[in-house]
C-alpha cells in the first residue's frame, strides 16, 4: 500500500492492487488502476493521474525565475568560475554565494540561472528562508511538472515528490534564495545525485563539504558607475556618491532609480545622504521594493542575531572607526574572551564582517547605517547609537600605549591610528569627552614624531584636544596644559615662525607660572620655544633655553633618559649658531657615545644624534660667514621647523653665492658611506617619512653637496624628489621647496631641481 497518504485507524490489505482504509482518508493510489476512495463514495482515478516521479519528464523551458538581471556589470571572475564548473560523478553541482546582504548574489545567480537553455529544464527558483520555504518550492516544482497532484496530494507530499524528481532526474538548475542555515537544505542537496544548485546565503560559514563556496564582495569602482549610469545616466558625480556608498550593488542601484524617478542631481543626493541619512538609507524609488533597502535588510540580519546582544552591540561600536584593520583587542573589555570571540564568529557568520587574524573590517555603508540612529528600531535607537559611540572612544582612550613616544609603543599606535581620525570625523567636537581629549592628544603627539604626511595632520587634533580639555578640565589644568604645548609644536611645524612666536611664548608663560619652572610640561614648552628663537636668529635666548632644558630634564628624569639626550642635542646645535662649531662637533660625539650605551645603536634618539654628528662633520672647515647661516637652516629641520625651515634655507641659499662650493672641504668616500648608511638605517627603524629620516636626507645631501663631485649629482636630485613628494600635501612646504632649489641650482649648476616642479 502506498505510503503517501495518512492512514489514522489500523487497517490490512493482501493481494494485487489491495486497499486498505481506517478512519476517514479522502484518497488512496494503488498505481495502474488506481482507485480513489472518499467517505461516501468509490470513484475511479486514471493510472496516469498520479504517476511515480522517475516516470515523469519536465515540459520544455520550464522556469519560474521572478528577474533575469538585465541590468547586470561586473563579476566577469564569478561567472567565469560558475560557467566552467563541473560536478563529480555521482554527485549534484552546488555552489553557495555568500556575502553581505545587497552585495548582489541573488542578482549573480539570476543572471546565471537566464542564460540557461532549453535543454536546461527546469530552471526553478525557491525562496529557501526557511525549511518550509524550502518545502514550498518543492511543492510548487511537482505541481508545475505534473498539474494534476495538486488535487491529489497534500503539500507535504508534493514536496516529498518534487524532490524525488530531482533525485532521479538531471539537466536541472534549483536556486535557492536567502538560505540562512545550511541545515536547511543538506538534506535536498545530498539525494541528488545529478543536476545543479545554486545557493545564496548571508552565511558564510557551514557549507564545507556541502557546497564549493564563492564569496562576493562589493563592486569595483568603475563597475559601481556603470552600473549607476545603466539605471540613471551620466552624471558628474557618480564615482562620489559610488564610493560614499562603498559600492554596494544595491545601495548603487536604489540611489541611481531614486535620482532617475525624482529628477535628483548626485549632488543633491549626496546632500540629503549627509544632512539626513537615517531617511535616505531607508529610501528607494516609487515601485521599489520597501524591504529591499539597505537599512531593511540588515535589520533582517540583527534581528537573527537580537539573541546574541553583545554581537549588536560590537556592531555598533565598530561603525566608528575605520573600516579595516581594526583590532580586536578594543573590545575585550565587552565581556569574556569567549563571550566576545563568539559574538565576532556570529558577525562574521552573518557576513556583517570580515575576521582576518587579529583584525575586523566592516563595510563602510554598514557602519554608516549602524551609526545612524533611528526611533523605533530596537537595534538602533539613538540611545544605543549614542552608548556606543562613546564605547568606541573609551576602548580606543584605553588601547593607548603608555608611552606613545617609546619607539616599541609605535606599532600600536599604527594600527590606532586611523581609528582615531575615523573617530574624530565622525563625532561632533561638543560630544568630546574627558576620553576623547586624552585620545586626540596623545594620537597628536605620536604624529608629530613618525612621520611629514602624518605630522601634517596633527594640528587639527590637537587643536580639538585642547578645546576639550578646556571644556571639561579648565584652561590651567595640566593635562589642557600639555595639549597646548603640543599644539605649540605643531604650529611650529606648519606655520611661519611669526605666526607660531607669540602662542609658544603665552604657552611657556603659562606653563612656568602655573607648574613651575621644572615641570615636565614645562620644559616641553622650553624645548619648543628655543626651536622658535633658533629660526628666529635669537641665537643667545635659544642657547640658554637649550641648556635650562638640560638643568630640569637631568633632575626631572637623570642622565640617562631620552629626554636629557635630546635636549643635549639641542644644546650642541646652539653652540653652532654661536659659532663654536668645533666645542660643538666634540660634544655631539660624547653625546653619541652617551646614547649607544644607553640606548643602542638605532634607538630614534641615537639616530637623531648620528645626523647632527654628520652634518656637523663639514661645518668646521666652511668660513664663518657661512657656518651659522646654514647650521641654523639644518638645525631647523632636525628641529622640525618644516616650513619656517625651508623659508630660512632659501633666503641663505640665496645669500650664499658661488663660494660657497669653493671654499668648503670636500667630503670624503668615507663619510659618503656613513651618511648613506645613517638614511638606510632610518628608514628601516623610523620609516620613510619621519622627520628624523627626512632630516637624514638633508644630512646625505649636505655631503654630497661637499664632495663637489658630479658622480652624485643624480643621487642629490634623487633625495631632492623624494622630498617633494614627502611634503606634496603640505603646499607651503613644496613651494618653498621649489624656490629654494631654484636658488641652489643658480649656485650650483650641476645640481639642478627636481623635474616637474
């Protein structure tokens, strides 16, 4: 008897063609002459009316496909890699493509799925959410190759025939759409033993061994403005709003319907997308589908994961930081390691984020969504949104390093760094708390030091810095104290010397009154302000500023600190504006010595010292006339005076005149060699760009300059451009550059500037 329909009472049946009924059954099928029994009645059904699944065909160009992707760029590697795959022997061809919601996989396997022929039948398309989703499509698959079951067979046993014709039949393309949990469709894939399945799914885990995995990420930016201008036209600003969007197919392509239907230029997009996002990220067009937004689609995804709070709550928390290379470590404070390791598989299972070693990277247009508060949803509430943000700011505060200028600090820093940023362009200067002063102060700190690029950037945080510390701290506290000495400095860095005088001197003022003479703080503000009175030719202030921060930093610190090495240095460097280059030269190498030992060989504070030992090396033997001008424009770089360096540099360049070659001794080979040797270590140790490296460049080229020889003339043109393209974002910089070259090569033709300038 067969088994597809339910029997209720016990019943037996013997012999050919045999039936037997308990209870009420509205049908039964024996096969060929088949009879179809009801309660009232006996009626006689054809032997084809229900026939086994292995014997039936499928009707030609069967599908159901809901779109066929006319619109459609990009993924020439996918398709590639779909088109040209092959199923083993014995078994289905499956292949799951998995990533963020809107990444486009239901787009990818809809333009597969078109391109199939008629001997490719059927074509099938199930919305495979769920187990009875999945059940569903089966069941409208038996229907569809055989109309007759329907009033036959109740759905559960449509489905059960649906995929007993997949089982025993090939040349077959099933979709399933949306799957959420590979569990829900091992069973189907594994009877099969032909055919094909193409999967979608958020997930991007569980499918070894299931399926052979094709994992999609966001569009080129070249595909992402095709594929807007194929919806709506050209438009000037496309590539903008594409990458504002992160190129994210549907995101593109709901943009791009919403400007066709409402006449909305780009621009006018992107104003809305920044003065209302919220809105806009819940936006498509007239006849767009209102699930299918950015912001509906995940929400889909967080309530999956609503019973994994900590997971929402890491999301949010990461919308403020840069998009890549964040570290995990910023969110051990969230609960255990396993809590928060499970909490980051689940994202990452729900392809929210991408997992990489130490780090997480997330889309940029979900974080923008995630920190875009909204009333009403319970994920994103503007309360939420707010308490994360300031978790994003206190875990970050508490990542800091103690000392973010010991060089084994600076790693970290690195990896902080565009964090930091991310976070101070994302947050509001009047939401800046007591946390995110300490942050942007000590973030602008470390960049002063590393690097030209990086130390460009630093005014802006430090300014903000100071700002907040004044706000929560008052302007004499210590800790607003120290934010303006670093803002000192980075003034100092980037503007004139005229404009950056008058706020080191109030700084100092300040500092001296408040904390006293001695004080750490205070002595920062020394150091600065006799870099000032150096460019300023003040030469005799500048010694004796120097040698204050020598008294204060040995009792302060000791002998043996950095700090005291450093402000030695500067020391030495004055004694060269004062024309005692030789007292200098011997100093310099005690002070070497002093370092090596305590320090070794290539801490940053050693490599300072070796560059001024070198430039120090062809200073005794030029005219005194020429000495104090051109230690003081080499003292200035070293010092980090960029700008007002530079603008010294060019005026005494200008001054100097042909003698200045003529009357110079020229550079050995060997001290060649050391110099070259001292920029390899530097960029190795400090990095291409930071100051000390460039000031090693300046360094290299002062004795290349010595030698008089032209075999390095290519070699000082090269560490020339190298600059240039150092101090390209800074255009004061670059422009004093050029001017200053211009007057080097009239003194010295062999050296002519770099091209292109």
């Amino acid at each position: 008897m067969s088994g597809l329909f339910d029997r209720r009472a016990a019943a037996d049946a013997s012999g050919a063609g045999a039936v037997a009924a308990g209870g009420s059954i509205a049908q039964a099928i024996t096969g060929p002459g088949a009879i179809g029994l009801h309660i009232d009645h006996v009626g006689m059904l054809l032997p084809d009316a229900c026939p086994p699944p292995e014997s039936v065909d499928c009707p030609p160009n069967l599908t159901n496909l809901p779109f066929r992707a006319h619109i459609f760029v990009g993924r020439d590697e996918e398709l590639g890699l779909l088109r040209s795959a092959s199923a083993e022997p014995g078994r289905s061809l499956a292949h799951v493509l998995h990533g963020l919601g809107g990444i486009g996989k239901s787009t990818l396997a809809a333009r597969l799925a078109s391109a199939h022929g008629p001997a490719d039948a059927p074509v099938w398309w199930i919305t495979a959410d769920s187990r009875a989703a999945i059940d569903a499509g089966l069941a409208d698959l038996a229907a569809a190759l055989r109309p007759s079951l329907v009033t036959l067979l109740p759905q559960e046993q449509l489905s059960e025939w649906g995929g007993r014709w997949l089982a025993t039949h090939g040349g077959w393309l099933i979709v399933l759409d949306n799957v959420t949990s590979s569990a829900d469709v091992t069973a189907l894939l594994s009877r099969a033993s032909t055919g094909r399945f193409l999967i979608t799914s958020r997930r991007a885990t569980g499918w070894q061994g299931i399926a052979e995995e094709v994992p999609l990420s966001v569009l080129s930016s070249q595909d992402a403005v095709g594929l807007f201008t194929e919806i709506h036209g050209e438009d000037p600003d496309a590539a903008e709003l594409c990458e504002e969007l992160g190129c994210l197919p549907l995101a593109v392509a709901q943009a791009a319907a919403y400007c066709r239907e409402t006449d909305c230029a780009v621009r006018t997009y992107l104003d809305d997308l920044a003065t209302s996002p919220a809105e806009m990220y819940a936006e498509t067009h007239e006849d767009g589908d209102h699930e299918r937004t950015v912001a509906r689609v995940w929400h889909v995804t967080l309530d999956r994961l609503a019973a994994e709070p900590l997971a929402v709550r890491i999301l949010l928390m990461l919308a403020w930081y840069a998009p890549d290379g964040i570290p995990r470590s910023l969110f051990t404070s969230l609960g255990s390691s396993l809590a928060v390791r499970r909490a980051l598989g689940r994202l990452a299972a729900h392809s929210m984020i991408t997992l990489s070693g130490d780090t997480v990277s997330v889309h940029r247009l979900v974080q923008a969504v995630s920190r875009t508060g909204a009333d009403g949803d319970r994920h994103r509430s503007p309360e939420a949104v707010a308490n994360a943000r300031t978790a994003a700011v206190d875990a970050l505060a508490r990542a800091l390093p103690e000392d973010v200028e010991d060089p084994s600090a600076w790693p970290v820093m690195r990896s902080l760094l565009p964090h930091v940023e991310a976070l101070a362009e994302l947050v509001p200067p009047e939401a800046d708390t007591e946390a995110m002063a300490h942050l942007l102060t000590e973030t602008g700190d470390y960049m002063l030091g590393v690097g030209v690029k990086v130390a460009l950037r630093a005014l802006d945080l430090l300014r903000r810095a100071e700002a907040g510390y004044v706000r929560h701290q008052g302007p004499e506290a210590e800790r607003t104290l120290f934010a303006r000495v670093r803002l000192a400095h980075a003034t100092r860095m980037m503007k004139s010397v005229e404009e950056a005088a008058p706020f080191a001197e109030e700084v100092l003022a300040d500092c001296t009154r408040i904390l006293g003479p001695e004080h750490g703080v205070t002595l920062l503000a020394m150091g600065n302000m006799h870099r000032i009175a150096s460019l300023q030719g003040e030469v005799e202030r500048a010694q004796r500023l120097a040698e204050s921060c020598v008294v204060g930093q040995i009792r302060l610190r000791g002998q043996d600190h950095p700090r005291t090495f450093a402000a030695r240095r500067d020391t030495i460097a004055g004694l060269v504006l004062t024309g005692r280059a030789a007292q200098a030269r011997d100093l310099c190498g005690e002070l070497l010595a002093d370092c090596v030992r305590v320090l070794g060989g290539e801490h940053p504070e050693t490599l300072a010292t070796r560059i001024l030992d070198t430039q120090l090396t062809t200073l005794p033997d030029l005219p005194d006339s020429l000495i104090q001008p051109l230690a003081g424009v080499l003292r200035a770089v070293t010092g980090d005076g960029l700008v007002a360096a530079l603008r010294a540099m060019e005026e005494k360049v200008r001054a100097l005149g042909p003698e200045w070659f003529a009357q110079a001794s020229p550079a050995t080979e060997d001290e060649v060699s050391a110099a070259e040797h001292d920029l390899d270590t530097c960029r190795r140790v400090l990095g291409d760009d930071h100051v000390d490296t460039v000031a090693a460049r300046f360094a290299l080229l002062q004795v290349y300059l010595a030698t008089r020889d032209e075999r390095y003339g290519e070699a000082a043109e090269g560490l020339l451009t190298e600059v240039f393209s150092l101090m390209s974002e800074n255009e004061s910089a670059a422009a004093l550059l050029s001017q200053m070259f211009e007057a080097l090569s009239s003194v010295a033709d062999e050296f002519s500037p770099p091209p292109n300038l």
